[in-house]
C-alpha cells in the first residue's frame, strides 16, 4: 500500500482508518471500489474475520451455483475477495449472478451498494478471537487495530449503525450451529432464490463442517502452504471454544471492554456458550 498509509508492523498498514495485509492490496485498488460498478444482480458477504466467512461463502455459492455453472473451481474463485488484488480478474466480465465476499467497512465499499443483496455474518467476540488467535494474533490484539480489519467493535458498530442504508441480512455464526437449515433457508428467501425443500436439504449436508473439510472447493487447501498452512481455515465451528483459551482475568477483561464499546447497541444478542444454546 502506498499513499497515505502508515506501517503498523511489517506485514500489516493502515490505510484511511482501516488496517490491511500491505502484500494483498494497494491504494489504488481500494481507491477505486468507489467507482467500481454494481450491477442489480450482485450479491456481497461482507464478514469481520474469521467469524464464518468460509461457510457462509460454501452456503451462498451451493444457493446460487445451478445458475452460475461448473466454470469455477472453487469457492474462493467463484466468490472472490473484492478488496484483494493477487490474480485479480476483470470482474466485468464475470456473468451473473456476481458474487464478492468483503471485510471492509461501510466507507470503503463501493457505493452503488446500498440498495443490492448483502449478507452480515458476525460471531460472538470470545469464540471470534479465540479463532483469530490460532489463525494469527493473541487475544490482548483484539481491542486494538494492530490486526487486520482493525477493531471486531469498529466493524460491527459502523455496519449496524448504517443497517438502515443498506438491503441487509444480519446472521450470526451461533445462528448457523444452532439451526443451519433455518439459516440456508433464510439466505435462500433474502436472495429471492425459490429453492426445493430437498435442494435446501443438499445445501445444508454440503454446509455442514465435516462435509466442507473434505469438499476441495470449500476448505481453502487449494492454497499453497507456503501462503497458509493447512488446517487453518476450517477449525472446530463449535460455540464455546472460547473458554479453553481465556483466563478468568482476561475473560472479564472482555466482559469489561465489550460493555464500554457495545453498551448503546442493546439489539445486538450473541449466544456465548453451549449452556446458553440449549436454553
């Protein structure tokens, strides 16, 4: 990245308030979401990481691949990263449906935006970092920007806070453990996508983690391990993970910071444990 960005360490910068992996993206490209085109067709997930990106992303393209085709070979080439650039495709001349995943915030994303499809999965913060911290930080980074994305509080605050704006699902990651069907058939009636019981029922055995770990299209092993070790972007997908790593001080740490950051946005309910599930 260049322009005005500032390094925050030597693989991430920080660029018009958002932090970036500075090999991944440039100014230029960011600069020039605000004049890329949508068309009516489009559908984005837009994700803070690692709160489900890659299941929802397993889930929308199984909805929506009878109209797209066998011409992908896998999920992240037929939903690519809109913000990245490596091996970057003129996206013009994709057919549609266009599909785009995204961690951006509202600012940076293209304007045109505001009135097509876009699904919000977000992840209750404890299991959040607890999975961000086996893919690369420990978990005293998360209330601060030296991560990518910046601030797990920041993302979801500015893209609730404009919910109004834009033609939004809100899904939750412990949404989707607790009731996958409910959530495909959720996606499937926001998407306009008139789906049969049993094609829904296909989407949701396709969906689940067992299935995806071993579906080369979805678990990312496509991906050099000089890039990213294997294994990593499909864990556990379990709720609750985040009680194996958190001390008692650091969990009431984040009861704490999570109070203060969130306390103007009661709506906002995140199931935190399997005991809570069950309720």
């Amino acid at each position: 990245l260049t322009r005005d960005n500032s390094k925050l360490t030597d693989d991430l910068v920080k660029y018009k308030d958002y932090v970036f992996a500075k090999d991944l993206v440039n100014a230029e490209h960011i600069d020039s979401l605000q004049s890329f085109e949508i068309r009516d067709s489009d559908i984005f997930l837009v994700t803070y990481p690692k709160s489900g990106t890659i299941w929802a992303q397993q889930i929308i393209t199984s909805i929506c691949e009878s109209e797209m085709g066998d011409i992908y070979p896998n999920n992240l080439e037929m939903m690519p990263w809109l913000e990245y650039i490596d091996k970057r495709p003129d996206y013009s001349l994709r057919p549609n449906p266009r599909l785009f995943a995204s961690h951006l915030t509202p600012v940076l994303m293209p304007p045109g935006l505001r009135d097509k499809k876009m699904i919000y999965v977000m992840r209750n913060p404890k299991d959040n970092v607890t999975s961000y911290y086996h893919w690369c930080v420990n978990w005293a980074m998360f209330e601060t920007p030296k991560i990518g994305a910046s601030s797990w509080f920041d993302h979801i605050r500015e893209w609730h806070s404009k919910r109004d704006q834009y033609n939004i699902l809100f899904l939750t990651y412990e949404d989707m453990i607790m009731d996958l069907k409910t959530a495909v058939t959720k996606i499937c009636r926001f998407l306009d996508r008139d789906l049969t019981e049993a094609d829904i029922n296909k989407i949701v055995e396709k969906a689940t983690f067992k299935n995806m770990k071993n579906d080369r299209k979805a678990n990312y092993e496509f991906i050099p391990e000089d890039i990213l070790k294997k294994g990593q972007f499909l864990r556990k997908g379990k709720i609750g993970e985040w009680k194996n790593m958190f001390t008692v001080a650091q969990s009431e740490r984040f009861d704490q910071v999570f109070e203060e950051r969130m306390k103007d946005i009661r709506t906002l309910k995140f199931i935190w444990d399997v005991a809570q599930q069950s309720e």
